[in-house]
C-alpha cells in the first residue's frame, strides 16, 4: 500500500524487492533482531541443558511456534511423542502460553506426565531464545520474517511450517526461501501430521555432516550490520529534506 508512496522501502531478503514493483527506492538491509550467533562452550552448553533438566548426550530438537504457541505444530508434536516415533534425539519444546494447559491435557488423556516424558522437555515460553537456537542441532517452528533472519545468523538448519494465510502466503514466501538455498525443509500447515514430522527429523537429525553444511547455506543470507544500514538510509531521507 505505502511502498510507491513513500521515500524509500527497507527490506530484509532480496526477494522480497519482487513484491514492490511500484516502489521509488528499495534497499535491502536485513531485518534487526537482538538474537545473534554465540560461541557457547561445552561447560556453558552442559549447565543450559542442565537448568532444563536435559543431559548433553543426544542431538537437539527446538520446537517453538510463537509466544501464543502454533496449534498445528503442538498437535503433531504430540502425537508424535504419544507414538513414541522420538527416537535418538531429545526435544526441547516451547508450546505458547496459551496452550500449554491444553498440551499437557492432551498428555494426561494418554497417562502421561508433561514433566516426565523422557528426553523431552515441555515449556509454555522460552526466555533464552538466543541460547537455545545457538545449541540447537535442527530448529522446527513457524517461518516469519524475523525466525527466518534469526535462523540465517545463527546458522541453524530447520523444519519450517509456514502460517497459512488465505490471503497472502509470506511466510511459506519466506519458507521457500532457505529451502532453495539447501538449509531447510518445508511442510505445508495442511499436511502436517506427527508421523510425516517425525520421517522428516529422522531424515536429518542424525547427520551431523548435513546439519552442518545446512547451518552454513543459512549463513549465507544473514544480514551484516543492519541497525547502521537503517540508519544510514533514514538519515539520507531527513538530510535531503532539510537540504529542499
């Protein structure tokens, strides 16, 4: 709508300069986030997991759709733990705050205890996001703009199940992106089940040499320098204001 109104567009990913053929200028900064790629030592790794009740002797899972949670996502989590179809690797799993009680509801039907699921840790929110995405072998979650960008800096490989909108499907548009690239799979919301979530884990999870090379083609769209890129632009426009 404000794209050929305006003085200038800041975008986050070069393609999305394809969605804006109106616009008078169009710079692609990348989008700020405060999540940045840590170097976390195998001490600093151990107590996180520790603090979560976790031990560092399998690969790891991060699943998060949200602080609201993502419902289709916390239903194929569970019925992929219900199936036990977790195997060889350990889940870290933020369910939203609004969804929590009705996740570990769902647990309890089945006689399971929320907090007792082996190799599997369940939270309603997550307040280190930063340090988990860092130690992270492969990341499930929605893929929105600033999940997208925050992945790319971290360089972590993921399973993305994009938000469905019936108007505009951005964030599959941002999904497809990292999937071209080699550094991420894509399941449509629709098509979402714990079985075809725990096939696509199985088929990564447990090579390392894949993760890995997977984390480095994210590398290659991540943003440098983006608060002085924004910076610059806005004080371009206020400097050629005042100079009219």
């Amino acid at each position: 709508m404000f794209a050929k109104k305006v003085d200038c567009v800041l975008v986050g990913f070069e393609e999305a300069k394809n969605w804006l053929k109106d616009a008078q200028k169009i710079v692609v900064t990348g989008n700020p986030t405060k999540i940045k790629k840590l170097n976390i030592a195998q001490n600093q790794k151990e107590k996180i997991l520790a603090d979560l009740g976790i031990k560092n002797h399998l690969p790891i899972v991060l699943i998060f759709g949200g602080s609201q949670g993502a419902q289709a996502i916390n239903e194929a989590t569970v019925e992929l733990i219900k199936a036990k179809l977790n195997k060889d690797y350990q889940i870290i799993w933020a369910t939203g705050r609004n969804q929590y009680d009705i996740v570990k509801e769902s647990f309890e039907k089945a006689m399971i205890s929320i907090k007792n699921i082996k190799d599997v840790k369940v939270v309603s929110y997550i307040y280190n996001m930063e340090e988990l995405i860092n130690i992270a072998d492969l990341v499930i979650c929605r893929s929105g703009a600033m999940t997208i960008t925050e992945l790319a800096i971290c360089g972590k490989p993921a399973i993305f199940i994009p938000l469905p909108s019936k108007s505009a499907n951005r964030q599959e548009d941002n999904a497809r992106v990292l999937e071209k690239l080699g550094s991420a799979k894509v399941i449509l919301n629709h098509e979402l089940t714990g079985e075809k979530l725990a096939t696509q884990i199985d088929s990564m999870i447990h090579d390392k040499a894949k993760l890995q090379k997977m984390g480095n083609s994210a590398t290659t769209i991540a943003p440098s320098d983006v608060e002085e890129k924004i910076y610059d632009e806005i004080l371009k426009i206020v400097n050629n204001k005042m100079n009219d």
